[in-house]
C-alpha cells in the first residue's frame, strides 16, 4: 500500500460522480465525519480528508448515487452467505455478466444494482438466506487497500464499478430479488377498524339493570318497566 493508494481512490470515485467520505480502517469502519451531509465529489475536500487521515478506507454514499448493494458475508463459524447466494442466483437464472462485483477481504462478495424505480432500498435483510443482507445507504469502496495490505478487488471478468457508474450500464435490481427483500406485509385489520367495531357492539347492548334495583322502584311503586334507561 503506498501512502496516497486510497486518496488516488477516492479521487476516481469523485471524478465519476460518486460521492464519498472517509471511514476508519478497522473492522468498525466507522464513518470519520457526518457522511449523511458531508460526503461528496468535491475534490479539495477529499485531499483535505486524506491528508487528515492518511490512511482511511473510502466508502461510497450509496443512497445519495442511487446505488444499492447485496452483501454476502463469509465469516468462520457464521452463516456462508455466498454459498447461499450463489445458490439463490442459480435458482432464478440470474445473468450478472454487467454486475460490478467485489470480492472482500473475508472472501466475502458486494453485487452492485441501480435503485428501483420508486421507494429506494436501506440496510435490510428481508426474506434473504442467513449471511446476505442489504446495503443502501453506504458501502466499503472496490479497489480499498487496508493498512495490512489485504484489498476490496474487482471480481474478474465483471465490470469496474467506477467505470460502470460512468457508463451508466450497472444494471436495475431483479424485480423477483426486490420481492424476497421486500417480501409484501400478511394483511391484518387495521386497529382503528377493530377499535369501532368493539364500540359499535358494546353501545348497541344494552346493560342489565341489577335485580336490587328493580326491587327498589316496585318498593316505592314506580314500574321498573317504565323508567327511561
């Protein structure tokens, strides 16, 4: 890893439009500044951010490039995502030749898609297999270098994602994958409707009188059949 890897990286993110902000280079990841309002393709504020922090991964804003990203995780004595994954993508006959595919560090893999048409995908795992889950809001750049020198490559024979990005090629998420991510709600009643309809019957019935008050009105020799409710 040379010193300026990273920066030269996010530099050719910004450069095709994907906006970006810097990450620490451990396994949190976490964000080293407010990336929700501050990333960006702004290329001063990228050295700036670099120069800071030499060595930070660079991570993709993905909800601010309408990006969205299956994350099949391959971690000792957890769930094999990519196996799961794999097996899934076979069972619907997926093409993902124009995919951008990363292979992680772990051996783990990210597919990246273009946002569906309409409300977009966040983090989430829906119906998927054990180990694969969603990543819409950001994600950990192809192309990163780790201070231990292990990287986030490009699968061969798969597009670069920056290149794709440009192009305008990457491909919109599978109709039938959004439906296993967003699998639709099991109809209930709604609670306002069940609220009324118990206040419907409980004003309709109307209440016993009491045996002790029906006793009462005959002792002072008033009907109790004809006294109003």
């Amino acid at each position: 890893m040379t010193r300026d890897s990273n920066l030269k990286l996010a530099m050719r993110c910004a450069e095709a439009g994907l906006s970006v902000f810097p990450c620490k280079a451990d396994p949190s990841k976490r964000p080293l500044v407010k990336w929700r309002t501050d990333s960006t393709t702004d290329i001063n504020t990228i050295k700036t951010w670099w120069k800071r922090w030499p060595r930070a991964l660079v991570s993709i804003d993905l909800a601010k490039v309408e990006l969205v990203v299956i994350d099949a995780d391959r971690h000792e004595g957890a769930a094999d995502g990519v196996t799961a994954l794999a097996k899934l993508m076979r069972e619907h006959g997926a093409d993902l030749s124009s995919v951008p595919i990363t292979r992680t560090p772990s051996n783990g893999f990210h597919l990246y898609f273009r946002q569906p048409e309409g409300e977009p995908l966040g983090n989430r795992t829906g119906d998927l297999p054990a180990g694969v889950d969603v990543r819409g809001y950001s994600i950990t750049a192809p192309e990163n270098v780790r201070p231990d020198g292990k990287t986030y490559r490009r699968l061969a024979h798969h597009p670069e994602l920056i290149a794709a990005f440009k192009a305008g090629t990457i491909p919109i998420v599978p109709e039938w994958l959004i439906e296993i991510i967003r699998p639709p709600a099991p109809p209930t009643e709604p609670i306002a409707s069940s609220l009324i309809s118990v206040a419907t019957v409980s004003s309709a019935t109307p209440r016993p009188r009491s045996t002790a008050w029906r006793t009462s009105l005959r002792r002072r020799g008033r009907s109790p059949d004809a006294t109003a409710p």
